[in-house]
C-alpha cells in the first residue's frame, strides 16, 4: 500500500509549469487559509458555586476539527487556582429536532502540573447553524463538593484545510473519525502529519438520566495503520505522487504520526487506507497509479483534500 513511484522529473517540470491553473485560483483559495495560531486565549469563562471556569483554545476560538482545550478554575472569594479538581467534559450537539450528540473527545480532563492546567481535546465534527448548537456538560468535584456546569458555546467553520477531518462508516459497520492535527502551515518539504483516530463507543446499556456519559463515549483507536497516498488531483497535475512518505503509527500520547511530503504548493489530497491492528481493513481503497494531466486525479474512498 505504500506510494508508487511515478517519473518524478517529468512531473516535476510538468506542475511547473501549469501551477496556475484554469480550474483553481490558489491564491484566492490561500489568502483564505488563517495564519497559524500560536497562542491560547480564553474561549469561555463562567461562574458557578463560588468558582470561575475559564475554557482556553488556541486564538480563543474553537473551530471544526481537532480542538486541543486548557481548563484553569479559580476559587472566587479567595483569588486561588484550584488544582485538586475531578473533571468530567462532555460537548452535546443538538440539531432541529432536540436530538443529541456528541462527537470524540476527552471526557475525563486531567491536570497537567508542570503547566499548571487542566487538559482534554474536542473533535468537532459540525459547526453551529441556525439549525443545530453547541453546548457542554461539566462535572466538577472540589473538596467532595460536586456541582454540574452547562454552557453554550459556539463552533466555527474550519477555514484552515491543512486541518480538515473527515467522518464515516468502517467495513466493520462502527463510526469512525479522523482529525488532522498537525501540520498547520506546511513546507514544500517532508513534514510531519500528526492525525487523531477515534471510534464511537456503542452504548450496551439503556440510557440513564440526560446527559448519560455512556451514550456519549468515543475512544482512541489502538494500534492501527493509516497507510498514505498523497496525490495531486488537479487536471494539469496529473494525479501524480511524490516519494519519502511514511503511513501513520501511533504514539505514545495515542495520536498517529508519518510524514507526507510537499513537493509543490496547490491541492492536494492525502488517499488513506485504515487498517486494525489484526490487519483487517476497516476502510480505504488504493489509488490507481496512472499519471493522467488533463483528467481530474481519482480519490480512495478515505480520503482529506488539504490545501497549502
């Protein structure tokens, strides 16, 4: 499943020359891309029993996609952090008709002591419409005293592609998500790719009082292979690949890494095949390697169109 090889010189002097396509205008398609953000801001801040609960995302803003997401609790009267918190985080979507659901995410949040904040991450695989919102559930024990928190919040488009996700039914029948995560701004050049798998957890009890945790439960998945094709799909580019790229293992922290390699600036679209840790494919299908300039490339079942 590794990338084919194609004649990468004559590629190379073919996108070249025809990186300003009919079809795409990329430079009105890259000054929509926000420039990488840096800094986390408080996206969210309220008061409940005698504590302030400020929610910090990167720009102050939580977008579609992977949001890594930094708690801080303070006791009110006294002006001090708390740092002995048990926190339970659970974001529910509600569409049109009130019904609800959820997305992956981190829902036990956990201290980070060296930086002094709590910690857990939300894929949010929608934004708010006029249609559908937001809202997130919090449970908050301090000195055996629990307390529950609701707040609405707002999600926005992603407007950066180079992190976009996609969602979608495994061979297995279970629902899958992938996250990209990193890179934000790639290089003409091989970076790294860092993505987040997660599976939905099928409830095997009856639901409990809303919001049951249990009816809302997503995992990282384990031990899988995200094999990568990255193709040019534009007409003029001919579909074609580039070499030195490597499929996606996971780490330590549970996310995946590889390594795709940039060789120009334009679309581009990573083709994934994800397989278990048995070897089963759970979803994907291989690219065919034909260089085709003047057909649009063809895509693999699973795939993230990205744009640099």
């Amino acid at each position: 499943m590794k990338v084919f090889n194609l004649v990468i010189t004559v590629i190379f002097i073919t996108g070249m020359m025809s990186c300003t396509l009919d079809k795409t205008d990329y430079e009105a398609e890259l000054s929509a891309v926000v420039t990488d953000e840096h800094e986390f801001e408080e996206a969210a801040s309220f008061n409940s029993n005698g504590y302030q609960i400020n929610l910090e995302a990167l720009n102050g803003t939580l977008f579609k996609g992977y949001n890594e997401l930094r708690f801080n609790i303070t006791e009110t009267a006294s002006n001090q952090a708390v740092q002995n918190a048990e926190i339970t985080f659970l974001p529910i979507r509600r569409d049109a008709d009130e019904e609800a659901y959820s997305c992956p995410h981190g829902y036990e949040v956990t201290y980070d002591s060296t930086n002094d904040y709590y910690s857990s991450y939300a894929v949010f695989d929608y934004e708010t419409a006029t249609d559908a919102s937001w809202e997130y559930y919090f449970s908050i024990t301090i000195d055996d005293e629990t307390f529950t928190v609701l707040q609405e919040i707002t999600v926005e488009p992603q407007p950066n592609m180079n992190l976009n996700m996609t969602a979608f039914t495994g061979n297995d029948g279970e629902q899958y998500y992938i996250a990209l995560i990193a890179p934000k701004s790639p290089s003409v050049a091989e970076n790294e790719l860092i993505a987040g798998i997660y599976k939905y957890d099928r409830p095997e009890a009856e639901i409990g009082s809303f919001p049951d945790p249990s009816q809302f439960s997503y995992s990282e998945v384990q031990n899988a292979t995200l094999f990568l094709d990255p193709r040019m799909p534009e007409p003029s580019m001919g579909n074609h690949s580039s070499p030195n790229n490597q499929d996606l293992t996971q780490g330590d922290d549970g996310l995946y890494y590889g390594v795709v390699n940039y060789t120009m600036t334009g679309n581009w679209t990573l083709n994934f095949i994800l397989q278990s840790s048995n070897g089963d494919v759970i979803k994907g299908t291989e690219v065919p390697t034909d260089f085709t300039p003047g057909v649009e490339g063809e895509r693999g079942e699973l795939h993230i169109d990205i744009l640099f």
